[in-house]
C-alpha cells in the first residue's frame, strides 16, 4: 500500500516552473551538485528556466583525489553543454575534517540510514548558505536523481535549510519524469567519469565488502548464465 502522506514533489517542481513561465521571470538558482553525471540532466533540464550558479560541495567524498577528479569532470562537462540561460561553476572548500566530525559514532550505520542523513544536513546546509550569501532566488540539490537517495528526506532538509537561510528552497525529484536514464544517456553521451559509490570512505568500503559476495555468487552460476550476462 503506498504511502498517502507521501509527497510527489515532481508535481511540485512542475507547478513552480509552470508559474515561472506564466509570469516571464528567470530567477537566480544555486545548484548544489555530486558528480557530472547526477547535474547532467539536472542542468539540461532547469537551465530552461534559471539562471543558474552550480556549486560543488561535497566534504564527504574520499579520497581527495576523487573530489578533485569530481570538481574537473562537472567543471568540464558544463563548459561542454549547451544551455538556454547561463550556467556558472563554484567549487566549495573541501572540508573532509568537518564531515567526519559531523558523523562521529556513526561510522558503522548502513548505507540509507542515520549518517546519510547527518550527510545530506550538512551538504544541504552549506548550500542554503551560500544561496543566501550569493542572493539567489532560489536552492536545491542533485542528489534525489538517485535512485537510492530518499527524496522526501532529502526535500524535507532543503526547506528547514532554506528557512533557516531566508531562501526558498526549489522541491524537487530529479529522478522521475525519466530523469535518472536521461542522466546516463548524458553521461555516455559526454564521456562522462561515473565513479562506483557514493563518495564517502564508508561507501568505498561497503562496496569492497560486497565485491567477493557478487563474484562468488556469480561464479556459483551455470556457465551459461554467466556467458548470458557478458
């Protein structure tokens, strides 16, 4: 039974960029992005209605040389793309320090749970910040054209952060309306760097974990099977 109280905030999304086209405006948007795959279609898609300032925030990521791999793909893919109004680039410090602080005692939580949470407050915090900083009409994040990020916790942070910053806080979910096959269409269609885990040290070391468990278990199937996956 599905959720009643649960919100499609791509029926919001679509209600606010209808209103935007009806009145003539194009407001001032602050981005926060994760990777250049996950803003790809993000950016194709809202750049028909903001101006738009994409700004990479991400002190979770590990190792620094991913983060900075990250910054220079996403830098490079929006050089590339065309788009309807401006789209300019700013890459927020990398305070790795301050994540792991942020998620002290939770180093061991599943992946979904408490210390995404903490994760998302502290990204999605900074981001209103600077929106308000940069006095953008308005803010939102990337992040919910997962399809393993939960987009109610996700646009339910965004509004307390844009109250708490006095900048609304644009609802979104990237991933409906097809949105997550387009962002792989994009990524293929740029060449796009499409990195295997989330970012953060814990996920890197779930994946490990689970690396022998999907190889054995694919190992204990009929030849055949196996030649059929190729």
């Amino acid at each position: 039974m599905a959720d009643m109280n649960k919100v499609n905030y791509q029926k919001v999304l679509d209600q606010t960029l209808a209103q935007l086209q009806e009145e003539g405006r194009v407001p001032r948007l602050l981005i926060h992005s994760c990777c250049a795959p996950c803003s790809s279609y993000v950016l194709e898609y809202l750049s028909r209605y903001f101006d738009i300032t994409d700004y990479f925030y991400n002190p979770n990521i590990y190792p620094a040389e991913e983060h900075e791999h990250r910054i220079r793909e996403l830098n490079h893919f929006i050089e590339q793309m065309p788009s309807e109004h401006p789209i300019s680039f700013l890459a927020g410090d990398y305070e790795d320090e301050k994540y792991y602080e942020a998620v002290r005692g939770l180093e061991y939580e599943p992946e979904r749970g408490k210390r995404c949470e903490v994760c998302f407050r502290l990204r999605l915090e900074e981001a209103a910040r600077k929106a308000g900083e940069l006095r953008m009409d308005y803010f939102t994040t990337t992040l919910s054209i997962s399809p393993m990020k939960d987009e109610q916790l996700l646009n339910e942070i965004g509004a307390e952060m844009g109250e708490k910053y006095g900048v609304s806080y644009l609802y979104s979910d990237f991933k409906k309306k097809g949105g997550y096959l387009r962002s792989t269409q994009l990524s293929r269609e740029y060449g796009l760097y499409r990195q295997d885990y989330c970012g953060c040290v814990f996920s890197m070391r779930e994946r490990e974990e689970l690396r022998p468990q999907k190889q054995t278990s694919e190992e204990s199937l009929p030849e055949e099977s196996r030649l059929s996956r190729v």
